[in-house]
C-alpha cells in the first residue's frame, strides 16, 4: 500500500526552522527533515528524542579498556614475560602503570570504531545500501522536510499544502511512497 508523502523544500536552514515551528504549532507532525549539515535545534522542534548512542561509546571503551587490560597481562605477564627497564615482571599490578598509554589509546581505538559502525548501521548509509534521499539536492545546498500525510490525518493534503506554503519554502512536492 502506497503513502503519500508531502516533500517541502528550502534554501535556508532558519527558514526551514521557523517553518517547522508554525507547522508543529498548528499541530502538523513532521516526520524527516534532510539536509546537508547538522541543523542544531531541530530535533527538539519536530519531536526527535535524545539517542543513547553516549551509552553505546561508553561500552564500546570499556570494552577497549577490559581487552587491552587482557592482553597486557597475558602477553607481559603470562605467556612471556620479559624485564623491561628494570620493571619487575611477575604482578600485572606492578607494571600498571607502565601500560596505561596503550590501555587508553585502545580504549580510545574500540570507542571510535564501535561508533563508526554503528553510526553507518543506524543510518543505514553503509555502500551498497539504497539511498533514503528524497532528493539530492540535500547533499549541496537544499533542505527538505517531509510530512507524512497518514501521521497527520486530522488535515486534508490540501489543508497541509496551504500551510506549508506560508512556511516560506522553494519547492513543494507530493509523492506515493512504498
């Protein structure tokens, strides 16, 4: 079953935000705005809630943390210990400090890889997956937002095209999405 979709265009990102603010004012649900940078102060503007991704990076580290701890004290300790610059050799304890560099740059390596991947899964934008873009004009200079006419079905398609013409935007378009 098809929906349709409403697509709004801007040339401005603080057009675009007061336009999402009278929209939302007046009730509309918006569902997707597209755009070629981060607009700081939407989210909470169309209703998106805070992502748990900071939680996602602390396991990701202490993951890092937990495995380089690991290593360290089989590689050094257990399976072949050497004495290096005099540190003693037998306690993972007593050359803790030693390895506290490598602990935090692992620490450092897992965090930033676990978010990538994750960013790129969330998103699906890993290659070979099919583009979510409306139009690509969002990834130059254009903002677009998107307004599902089945999340806003106390207005009529002609009710929302009237008032999102008073939003100030470029280009409005209407689709059947699957």
């Amino acid at each position: 079953m098809a929906e349709k979709v409403i697509y709004a265009m801007y040339d401005d990102d603080d057009v675009l935000k007061d336009g999402a603010k009278k929209l939302v004012a007046k009730g509309v649900k918006i569902s997707e705005v597209f755009s070629p940078f981060p607009i700081h102060g939407i989210d909470p503007i169309i209703g998106i809630k805070n992502t748990r991704l900071g939680i996602l990076a602390f396991i990701y580290g202490i993951t890092g943390t937990m495995l380089a701890t690991y290593g360290m004290r089989f590689f050094m300790v257990e399976d072949w210990p050497m004495n290096i610059g005099g540190k003693p050799n037998f306690t993972y304890l007593d050359n803790m400090l030693a390895f506290i560099p490598i602990t935090f740059e692992f620490t450092v390596l897992c965090a930033a890889h676990g978010m990538a991947i994750t960013y790129l899964l969330r998103n699906k934008t890993l290659p070979g997956m099919p583009a979510q873009n409306p139009d690509p004009r969002t990834t130059d200079d254009k903002f677009v937002m998107e307004i599902r006419l089945s999340e806003n079905s106390s207005f009529s398609a002609e009710q929302l095209e009237g008032m999102i013409r008073e939003t100030g935007m470029i280009e409005l378009d209407q689709k059947e999405i699957k």
